[in-house]
C-alpha cells in the first residue's frame, strides 16, 4: 500500500469506499420501488468510479431501486438505483476511484484501487466475486448477455433456490420491473456507483494509494 498524501491533519470528511464494484445492465429503461432501499445500509455521501477492461458473470438480474443515506455535511438524500447481482463475476484490470473534495489543509484527495492483472488469462490473477450485488447510477460498456428475461417481476427474478434475486433484507418492490440472464460479458466498462455487497471478494494485486487533486479512474 502507498500514500502520497501525508501529514497531521485530521480529515474528518474523508470517508473512504474500500469495497470495488462493477455492474452490468442492458441499454434499457429500470422501474424504479417507489421509497425501495436497495442496500442494508445507509450509504455514504460519496459516489464512486469503476473502470475495467471486462467482466464475465454468471447468473445476472437487475432491478430497480432507491438508496438513502447523509451526504458529506449529513444531510439526508437518496439516490436511483439499477441493483444488479451476480452468483459469481470475474474482472479484468479493474480500477476503482472516489474523491473526497475540500479536505482542510489539503484540497481535493483521491483514493484509488487498482486490482486484477491486466490482460490475465489465469482467473486466479482477475478480481472474483461471488454473491454481488451492485447499487449503480451510471454505466457505459460493451455488454452481451446469454439467455436474457427482459420485463420479469423483481420478486420472480430468482430461477431457482441459492440464485440471485431481489437482495436479502430489503424493500425492493418484488412487483416492479426486472431482468435476468443465464450469462452477461461485458468490456470496456465505465460506472459510477453508490454501494456494493458480496459474500466473497478476492482482489490480486491490489494497489490503493491517495492522490492529492483529482485522479479518477475515467
């Protein structure tokens, strides 16, 4: 681990997303649960960035939701949301980044995480994932899907007991719209995200450093 940012200060605000994500979604509109929360949890203040050369999931759904949480000078405020789960996703040359703006003493600060071996043909150097699910707000990508259910109700969206479905202790309106599919491959991925959960994540190589300024992923 390294740090380019260093000194006494104590930074109140920097709250730092440790936890990388990645989403897949098809180019298609999402219902969104009216007052759903899509994670157990309040959500930080902070949106970040999550840029990969590809992802490759098995077992996909998405469905639509809201996440609430305090923003940096805690205030509440919510967020739409495409939840996407996975059974189990493996990434390539994945970079994560959020920036924590107006640090006293300093300015803007960058955390940034990288992990995955780029161009990795071993999966035991890319990123796994198993049991993911993903809150994101934007995503640009190259994306095709094996067997794909357009327009599924959230609450059937599981095929069977053990596969991914609406995520365990949440609102969701299990009647709004879902998608699923058997595959999903993405690459050239570009996502902004406000939350992520799994039971399982593996990252190889991994690489965090801070930044003075901005130093996004994309």
């Amino acid at each position: 681990m390294k740090s380019q940012v260093r000194g006494g200060t104590r930074w109140k605000r920097f709250a730092v997303v440790m936890v990388p994500s990645v989403a897949a979604t098809a180019a298609i509109g999402v219902g969104l649960a009216q007052g759903a929360l899509a994670a157990s949890f309040s959500i930080s203040g902070q949106e970040f960035k999550v840029k990969a050369d590809s992802l490759v999931g098995n077992d996909f759904v998405q469905y639509g939701s809201v996440d609430a949480g305090k923003d940096l000078e805690g205030k509440d405020f919510a967020a739409p949301v495409a939840v996407s789960g996975f059974s189990e996703a493996w990434i390539t040359n994945m970079c994560q980044s959020v920036v924590t703006p107006n640090v006293p003493f300093v300015g803007d600060v960058t955390l940034q995480l990288k992990a995955g071996t780029e161009g990795a043909k071993d999966d035991s150097k890319k990123v796994y994932a198993k049991n993911i699910y993903l809150d994101v707000s934007s995503l640009k990508t190259d994306a095709e899907f094996g067997n794909i259910d357009i327009g599924v109700a959230a609450g059937n969206l599981a095929k069977s007991p053990g596969k991914p479905g609406i995520q365990p202790n949440t609102k969701a309106n299990p009647y709004g719209f879902g998608q699923r599919a058997e595959t999903a491959k993405l690459s050239n991925v570009e996502q902004k995200a406000w939350a992520t959960t799994a039971g399982t994540f593996k990252l190889p190589d991994l690489d965090l450093s801070l930044h003075r300024g901005k130093v996004e992923c994309f």
